[in-house]
C-alpha cells in the first residue's frame, strides 16, 4: 500500500536518495509507506517503471513464499 502524502515527499527526492537502482535511473518519488518507498525510473530504452525500496525489517518483506507469483502472471501483464 502506498501511503501518498505521508512526509510530504511525493514528487520530489529526499537527501539519501539514490539516483540509479539497478539498471533503472530514478526520476522522483511516488510515494512512501509502512514498506518503503516508491520511486519512478526508467530505463536506458526510456521505459518508465516504479520500483519499490523495501525498508529493513518491513513487515512481511521476507515471509517465505511472500514474493510467489500466481500462474499465469506474466501473460496477463503483458497484454494491458
């Protein structure tokens, strides 16, 4: 869940913030929660996604079988 307006963040980057995760390079924050935080990013080919930082210790982050995806998941995302 994504908690919008908690810190008055949304939209702009905090001190701390990273300016690459991954393969991604992050344009701003969308929002922040009891998880973590959301960010927009692209791409290098300029494909927008959101990526969720999880926090340490963020309840249920690392409950086994937590990130198992139900079949057929891929599919269905694809064709939105």
């Amino acid at each position: 869940m994504i908690v919008e307006g908690a810190g008055g963040l949304e939209g702009a980057m905090a001190a701390g913030d990273p300016e690459r995760l991954g393969g991604y390079w992050v344009a701003r924050r969308l929002g922040e929660g009891g998880q973590g935080v959301v960010y927009e990013a692209y791409d290098d080919a300029g494909a927008r996604v959101a990526v969720k930082v999880l926090r340490r210790g963020a309840r249920g982050a690392t409950s086994p079988g937590r990130w198992r995806r139900p079949s057929g998941w891929r599919r269905s995302a694809r064709r939105g």
